[in-house]
C-alpha cells in the first residue's frame, strides 16, 4: 500500500499531463455565479409575484369565494409557476455544481427561500402594490374582470341596486 | 520543487500553480496524499476504493482549482471533496463497509511521537471503525485529522453547533464501544 501511496503524486501528474486535463477557465465560475443569480433572482420575484396575486384574489372575493377562487384557476397563468419552479430547481442546481465544496446548507436556504416568498408577498399586498398592479401594466390582462362580474361592481346596474 | 515551496502556505501554492505552474500541483497532492487517504480509508474502509477516491478528488480539485477561493483554507476544500467522493461510494455501494485489521497509512506529521499515544490513537481507530458513520467522522477530523472545530463544520457543512453536539455523543457512544471491547 506504501507504494501505492507513494504513486498517487505519480498517477495524479500523469493524469493530467496525458489526458490533457485542464482547470476550468475563471469565466466558467463566474458565469456560473451569474446565472445562479439569475435564476434564483427571476424565481424570487416570480414567486413573489404569484404569491402576491393569489392572496389579493382571495381577499377581495368576500362571499363568493368559491366562485373567485374557480375562475382564478382556470385564468391562472400557469406557465408563470413553472417558471418559477424551473428557476428554483435551476438555482440550486447550479449553486451545488459551482459551489460543490463550500458550506451550503440547502434545506436552509430553501426554508429561507420560502418564508422570503411569503414575507414578501404580504408586504407587498399590505402596501397596496397587488391594487396597483392589477390595473396596470402585466398584470392588467390577468386581473380584469370578466364582463359578468361587472353587474357586481359598484356604479353597475347591479351594484348599483344593491348600493341603494 | 519542494524546497521552493516548503515555506509557502497551501493558499499560495494553489496561487501560483493557478496563475502560471500547473506542475507546481504535485506539491499539493504531495503534502495531502497520506492525510486524505487516512481520510477516505476512514469513511470508505476499502483501500483500492479509498485510492480511487483520493486520486479522483485531486483531479476534480485541479479541474474546479480557479472556482477555490483562496481567502478560504485549501485544507478545508480538499477534505470536503474527498468527503462528497467518498459519500458518492458509499451511496454507490449501498453497503455497510467492512472492518479493518491493521491497515494505516503513513502521515508526514510527527504527531504520535510517545508510546501512550500511540497506545491511545490506536484504540481510539479501533472504537472508531466500530461506531456510525454519523459519529465517528467528526470524531476522526477532531482527534486524528487534528481539525478544529470550525474546520469540521466547513468540511461537513453542518453547523458549528451541531458540530459540538456530534462530538459530544460520539464520544458518549465511543465510551460504550470501547468498553465493551
């Protein structure tokens, strides 16, 4: 065993020399760190997003829960989860295959992953940021009410009965 | 080659074998060699394996060498490359790894250099080899890989605290083991 202890200097230089194994370019590294970033950047505010959105849908359907909560399902952008799914599994993907050998503590960052999502989500639909973004910009499509939920809105002929 | 770099820290080897003398590497596997066979023998109880495993690690850690940040301990990093090949095998292997009978590997480092401990040490692998894994690789870094406490916790990506805790039921379990023997 001692000569074979003494050949792994050996076998480990010639390795390299003879099939030509060469480090990893800097930029290979830091293309990884951006795309982690990216990736885990992108999941975090498509979470966010989604979050904020469905607990503002839920909230401002009072009685008729169920019948909101249905048509949010079927208007529900879907794609826009898997997004944010992919991007998650790619960030941590990524983070293990670039940063294999330093102290990363996975279910951790998950949790805090997590709980960072739904902090952020409830700040952002306390501040009122879920009302604005449901008139404007990309969210505006989403958000805008089927023509059958006019009759309920104030100012409408039902709402305006119901208002009297 | 070793007399050049005998004064210069790990960090600084890998320093310039990154920016302009890759042959320089032989130095790092020269001074790690023993310590992580030690190591992967430790984990893996398999001495071929354990030579694949070391051999394997060197070369993953001179590929992924710029991605090392060498404000960090290189002795850190190479100990968890070791460790994720070895878990690796095992996983691999799905098997309880047999007991060894009288295999040790020669280290550098004069550390054993009176007769009761070397009395000690040797009882002490004993117990180890004979305790679960959970247990006794935090035990084998901290008494015969001599790290501390925070290397541990760099090494097995677990916290500073259930570093301690680790090791302290280690030691509780080791005490049953040995007794019995």
């Amino acid at each position: 065993m001692s000569e074979e202890l003494k050949s792994v200097t050996r076998n480990v230089m010639e390795r390299i020399h003879h099939e030509k194994i060469t480090m990893r370019p800097r930029i290979y590294f830091i293309f990884g760190s951006v795309l982690t970033f990216i990736g885990l950047t992108a999941s975090i505010l498509t979470s966010v997003f989604l979050f904020s959105l469905l607990r503002f849908s839920l909230r401002s359907h009072g009685p008729m829960g169920a019948y909101r909560w249905e048509q949010l399902v079927s208007n529900f952008p879907w794609w826009a989860l898997f997004v944010a799914l992919f991007g998650l599994i790619l960030g941590i993907w990524l983070l293990r295959r670039y940063e294999f050998s330093y102290k990363m503590n996975f279910r951790v960052i998950a949790l805090g992953f997590i709980l960072a999502i739904i902090a952020t989500g409830f700040v952002l639909d306390m501040t009122g940021l879920s009302d604005v973004l449901s008139r404007q910009g990309p969210m505006k499509g989403i958000m805008r009410p089927s023509s059958s939920d006019d009759m309920f809105r104030p100012g409408s002929s039902f709402g305006g009965f119901y208002n009297k | 080659m070793e007399q050049n770099t005998e004064n210069l820290s790990d960090e600084e080897v890998v320093q310039k074998v990154r920016s302009f003398d890759q042959e320089l590497y032989a130095v790092i596997v020269d001074r790690y060699q023993g310590k992580l066979l030690r190591y992967a023998l430790s984990l893996i109880k398999d001495e071929q394996q354990s030579l694949d495993v070391v051999q394997e690690s060197f070369i993953k850690a001179f590929v992924n060498l710029q991605g090392f940040d060498t404000k960090k301990k290189f002795s850190s990093w190479i100990y968890r490359i070791v460790h994720n090949e070895a878990m690796n095998i095992i996983k691999k292997y799905h098997k309880e790894t047999p007991l060894l009978d009288g295999i040790d590997f020669p280290s550098d480092e004069n550390i054993e250099d009176d007769f009761t401990k070397q009395e000690i040490t040797d009882a002490v692998k004993k117990c180890l080899r004979e305790i679960p894994l959970l247990y006794s690789e935090p035990l084998e870094l901290r008494y015969v890989e001599e790290k501390s406490y925070e290397e541990i916790s760099d090494i097995l990506h677990i916290p500073l605290g259930t570093v301690a805790i680790r090791i302290s039921r280690a030691k509780k379990v080791m005490k049953r083991v040995c007794q019995k023997n």
